[in-house]
C-alpha cells in the first residue's frame, strides 16, 4: 500500500491541495492511500477499493487485500 501525505493550505482567496509540503505554512494534513498491483484497501472487509484519503488516526483501519480474501 502507498501512503501519500496530502496537504491543504488556506488561502485568502480560497485552498490549495497538494502533495507539496510547504515549511513554515500551516497546513491540515491527510493521506492518500492507494492499493498496489491487483490488491484493494478495505477497512470493514465488505467495501473495497483502490484509493482512499483519509486522517492520520484512520491509516491503521485500512487494510490491503485481495478482493476475494476474507477478513
């Protein structure tokens, strides 16, 4: 599974997401997590897919698999 922190600046005329970490900026921070290969992320092994973005404290519930495995 690839984790990519994605960043969001507010600006005074609107956001700007990126993957581009800016120092010094204050950002709020998220991840995107993408499936490698044949594999899907799933976090209640019923759903399945192949990118996500979700919180820091949310990673850990993500799991990749293999659409037909079980949980």
């Amino acid at each position: 599974m690839l984790k990519t922190p994605i960043y969001t600046y507010l600006g005074t005329n609107g956001t700007l997401t990126t993957p581009i970490h800016l120092e010094g900026i204050y950002s709020i921070v998220k991840y995107q997590l993408e499936a490698e290969g044949d594999k899907f992320l799933t976090r209640d092994g019923e759903t399945f897919v192949k990118t996500v973005l979700c919180t820091e404290s949310e990673v850990a519930l993500w799991k990749e698999v293999s659409k037909k495995a079980k949980i």
